[in-house]
C-alpha cells in the first residue's frame, strides 16, 4: 500500500481522499453515467470498481430496504481472493473466514452399507494453483467488504435502497439513452437517464426481460435442502470439507466461518416432473431427519437453524449478455448499452461454489470497460467484448456444474469406483477455483505468436503472480500483488542479464522508447498532465539476487515521479526471490520480454524486448485514438 504521496496521511490510508464536489448523496438524481440494479456480488463490485473514477457518475439501486444480513452463497475461489487483493481486503477477509485445505469423502462401509466410513482425504490444492486460499464466509460480509471500499473511494458511494426496477426503454441519439423506471417499496414512482445499465438483479431479471433475453436450459429434477445450522454431532470431521453418500441419500458438508456454524446440503431425492415447485414445502426438521438417516451410526443434534432454503437444480443460460441484437447483418450492429451479470444470465447448482465467484468475474470484466468508454480512453466497441468473453465461461461453468451435480446425486452402488468422486474433484481443481478462464484473442487479447517467450505466463489466462524480492529494501513479495483494480494496465518487463553492472542492452533500450517514443503505449495513451503511470503500471524484474542491481543505473520510466511532490517511486523495480526464480520457472526467454496484462489480471500480450510494432498495434485498438 503506498500513501504519503500527496502529503502526509495520519489517518486510515484505505480512505482515498474525497474528490472535489463528488460526495455522494442519498437523493437519487435523475441522470447517471451508469445505474447497476441489484446489489448483490456482481452489483457492489462492479460499484466498487467504478467508484473510483470520480469523473463516473454511477448509481446502485437495490430492492432491500438495507444491508444483506444473512447470505446465499459461502464459497469463495481462489480467483475471488485474488480480486479481492486488488480491492484491497483479501487479508482482512482470509482472517474471518473458513479455509478450506482438504476435502473427506465417506461412502457406505462395504461390510456393513447402512453405515459410512471415511474412504478419502484429498487435498483441496495439490496442484499450488494459487496462492491464495480457498475460503468460506457468509455472502453478507463479501458485500459488506465491497460497500466499504465505495465508501472509502473518492467517490463516497453508497447504496440506493428500497428501489425496485419496474422496466427501460432506449432511446438512440440521446447522452443518456437508457430510460429506466423505478419504484420504491410504498409506490413512489422515479424515472432516471443512464448511459449505461447492468441488471444484477438475479435469476428473475427485471433488466433481462426488458431487453428480451431469457434463460433457456433444463432441470435437473432434483432437490436439495441447504441448511446453516449450530448443532451436537459425534461425525467426526464436521469440521472439515466432506461429500458423503450413504444408502439414504448425499450430503455435501461445509463448515462455516467462526468455528461452531456448518452448512449441509442434504440430499431430497428426484422430483417429478410434475412437481410445480412443491418439495420446496420441505420444512427443516424432515431435512434434518434425512441428514441423520445419510450420516449413520452418527447423530445430529440441530440446535439452531441460521438459515434454511431447498432449491432444485437447474442449468439455464441466456445468449448474449447485452442488449446487442442478434438480426442484424456483421457490421451493422450497434454498441450495447445495456448489460447483465451473474445469476441474470446464467443459473446453475450451488454445490460447486460458483455462482457468487463467476458473477463477481463477470463485473469486474465489464468494470475496468465501462470506466475506459466513460473517461474517453476507449471506443465504446470495447464493451461488446463483454459478452463475447463471458457468455462462454458461463457456458463452460454449466457444463462442468452438470457433471459435478450428477456425481453428487448419484448412489453409491452406481459407482464404478468408489474413489471416482474423489478423483473427479482432485483433476478439476483448476476449474472450480477459477482459473480455466483463457480467453481467446480479440481487441483486448493479443494473439499467442511469442508464447514462447514467457511459457507460464499465458495469453489469455490470468496471470499468475510470481515471488520476487523488492530492490530499493530486499522485501520479498508477490508481483501481482500490488496491482490494485485501478483500472491500469500492468507492464511488466523481465530484464536480459545485465552488463558490466548496469541494465541490460535488450531492456535499456526498451526503456527509452517506453519513455519517449511517441509510437510508445505510454507516449500515446497517457494524457498531458498525468502522472508517467497513470494508464500503464510499468515494472521491471531483474533475472540476479536484489543487491545486484544499482537502482542508480535503472532507467527512470521504471522510477516514475508521482503526486504533486514529484515524488520517486521505488516499488516497481525488483529481482529475484531468494527462493524462487521466476525466470526458470515460468520459462521466460534470456532475452527477456514484456507482458502486459488488463485491469482485471489476465495476461493481454506477451512481447520481446525488440517489438516496437506489436504492443503499439495492440493498444491502437484498445484505446480511441489521442485519447
């Protein structure tokens, strides 16, 4: 975290100083740049990412009269924790929570099938896909996380409560097209002009309806009870991860945050397809008989039901995520102006602990675009590569929810391996915890011709961050880390070896043109006025140990001046870990090369240090041109 750049800061540092004139106020106003309905996951992140842009007027309204208090989802993935990093509470976060590091799998004792016996114990991570955890924590203080980093921003941001949305329409040729209709909880009426809507507004989208989308898909017929209950148990990992199937049916077992609190999701059985939603009629204690019928010889002695739901599975999905419509001819279609997210477009079973991570995924890749069209940075054709990239990882997180739904709700004398459960969730770790995500190349992907140059760092995926150790005080940390979801692009340059202790030819030259070539990204993009890294978050990583390399002999554009003080800062500018050798280990070519990676952590480009047609190509068609 850096501060003191702009004066000296004896308060709390996360409180960006408040931008002049934009406090936010409780009156809804009737124009907005953006106004995102529903403040759930995608909702309060997609709020928090345009909060920063003081310059973005943005609005989220939501039907509760007040903050969340007890939650859906629990599950956060890795990659949310990672996001998380970049909003700034991945560690305050990771210290309430639940950390998941192995998972148990019981099944029925072959000597004796009316009971269950422990048959694995798999390692939640085995493979060190991050290094982040795997958590669990109630929905309720995900968004209570978010809400304070809007707070904290220098917008002020709050939340609109107690609105509802009724319907939209849009009107082409207007500044703010989009004409949405709100109600509040007792009948007042409100109209309000946005250049922009998000509807994270759930499974029964009002925003989806009003732009003729619909989720098309199927049901799984079949139920389950989800439980958070405080209870007496002899079972002996009830604080462990578990799925359990007996002869009664399956239960897929979490232990919540605050070591006494646990969810179950109890197993009901098929539904007919007739059913027309009654075994939702299910109550609690035929859920909890059930669960004690699934874990004999052990008990379940309910003491208290936090919260209690039975949902049916189902896989649904819209086709696009825009407004954009499908009927007109290639080149023809206009640039959306309307947008959903999450469960708005795409429904699935909870069990894979998915649904609030893929929907916060979704609004963060539409953040850092909205906030590039809004400052003028970019064309407003960037946001149809909204929908183009995550229509398709929906459609992935289906198809993977199925297969994992199935092997949860089938019988244990369906198995043709009692060990197939197991090894299904070892194999696919990388799915569930949200990093199978590879883009494939478009206006804000590069294409993959110099892979090569950085093997581990893929075009396309999320880049992974590495350890390295910090020159100007030997501090060893993670690169990506310090990246903030500020809505710059990382540049980061892996050094050829140095000469005669000064950097090398490969990278001094590099450098230069970075700095003063008006071809250069940061020359062309960055705005007259701004601060050397104000778009382009430039960093340097020396293949030798940190005391090897004479920040004096570093080249200024990784030793940028910052603030009105004209400060130096010395935080982009590393070497090697002492345990870790990034260059080895991620393949990276002696020669060095460049990656550059987009404000929402996947890797955009992998270049040489030579390229000097590439990267300016590249960004050509990311940002309007001047701006």
């Amino acid at each position: 975290m850096q501060f003191h750049h702009h004066g000296y800061v004896s308060g709390d540092p996360r409180v960006a100083p408040a931008a002049p004139g934009a406090t936010w106020s409780a009156d809804l106003p009737d124009e907005a740049d953006v106004l995102i309905v529903g403040a759930g996951p995608a909702g309060v992140l997609l709020a928090a990412q345009l909060a920063q842009f003081p310059s973005i007027s943005t609005r989220l309204v939501e039907r509760r009269e007040g903050r969340l208090e007890i939650g859906q989802a629990d599950g956060i993935q890795a990659r949310s924790v990672e996001t998380f990093q970049a909003f700034g509470f991945a560690g305050r976060i990771t210290e309430e929570a639940y950390r998941i590091t192995e998972m148990c799998f019981w099944a029925p004792d072959p000597s004796a099938p009316s009971r269950i016996v422990r048959t694995a114990r798999e390692k939640d991570d085995p493979h060190g896909i991050s290094e982040f955890p795997h958590l669990i924590v109630n929905q309720a203080r995900v968004l209570d996380h978010f809400t304070e980093v809007m707070r904290d921003s220098p917008t002020r941001m709050g939340t609109d409560h107690g609105w509802e949305f009724v319907d939209l329409q849009v009107h082409e040729g207007r500044e703010h097209p989009v004409e949405v209709h709100l109600r509040t909880t007792t009948g007042v009426d409100r109209t309000v002009h946005a250049k922009y809507v998000v509807g994270c507004d759930g499974a029964r989208s009002g925003v989806r309806r009003s732009i003729g989308r619909s989720l098309t898909g199927d049901a799984a017929l079949h139920a389950w009870a989800v439980m958070d209950v405080l209870a007496v148990t002899d079972f002996p990992d009830i604080r462990t991860k578990c799925a359990i199937q007996s002869s009664s049916g399956s239960i897929l077992h979490i232990p919540r945050e605050g070591g006494h609190l646990f969810r179950m999701y109890v197993d009901l059985g098929d539904t007919a397809a007739d059913d027309a939603g009654a075994v939702r009629a299910t109550t609690v204690e035929t859920a909890v008989e059930r669960a004690n019928a699934i874990l004999h010889p052990y008990t379940l002695d309910v003491q208290d039901v936090a919260w209690y739901s039975v949902y049916e599975v189902g896989h649904r999905l819209t086709d696009r995520f825009d407004d954009v419509p499908h009927d007109l001819p290639e080149g023809e279609e206009p640039d959306p102006r309307v947008f959903i997210a999450g469960d708005a477009c795409h429904t699935h079973s909870a069990k894979a602990g998915q649904g609030m991570n893929v929907s916060m995924q979704d609004a963060f890749n539409l953040g850092w675009k909205l906030a590039h069209v809004l400052t003028g940075r970019s064309p407003a054709s960037l946001l149809r590569t909204y929908s183009a990239e995550r229509q398709v990882i929906a459609q992935n997180l289906i198809d993977f929810d199925k297969e994992w739904s199935a092997l949860m709700a089938k019988k244990p004398e369906d198995f043709d391996d009692p060990g197939q459960l197991g090894e299904f969730y070892t194999t696919t770790a990388e799915f569930p915890a949200g990093f199978r995500t590879h883009y494939p190349p478009s206006q804000v992907v590069a294409g993959d011709g110099h892979q090569d140059l950085a093997k581990a760092f893929t075009v396309g995926k999320r880049f992974k961050s590495p350890r390295v150790s910090r020159v100007a005080d030997g501090n060893p940390l993670h690169l990506g880390h310090h990246a903030r979801a500020d809505g710059r692009w990382r540049l980061y340059a892996f050094a050829d070896a140095p000469a005669d202790g000064a950097p090398g030819p490969g990278l001094t030259a590099w450098a230069r043109w970075l700095a003063t070539d008006p071809a250069s990204p940061v020359v062309a993009h960055t705005r007259d006025g701004e601060d050397l890294d104000a778009l382009f978050d430039v960093k340097v990583v020396f293949p030798v140990p940190h005391p090897e390399v004479d920040l004096g002999t570093v080249p200024p554009v990784f030793l940028p001046r910052t603030g009105p003080f004209g400060l130096v800062d010395y935080e982009k500018v590393h070497a090697l870990h002492p345990d870790e050798d990034v260059f080895a280990d991620r393949g990276i070519d002696p020669a060095g090369c460049v990656v550059a990676v987009r404000p929402d952590q996947y890797v955009a480009a992998v270049v040489p240090l030579t390229d000097r047609e590439e990267l300016p190509r590249f960004f050509a068609g990311v940002f309007s041109a001047g701006a």
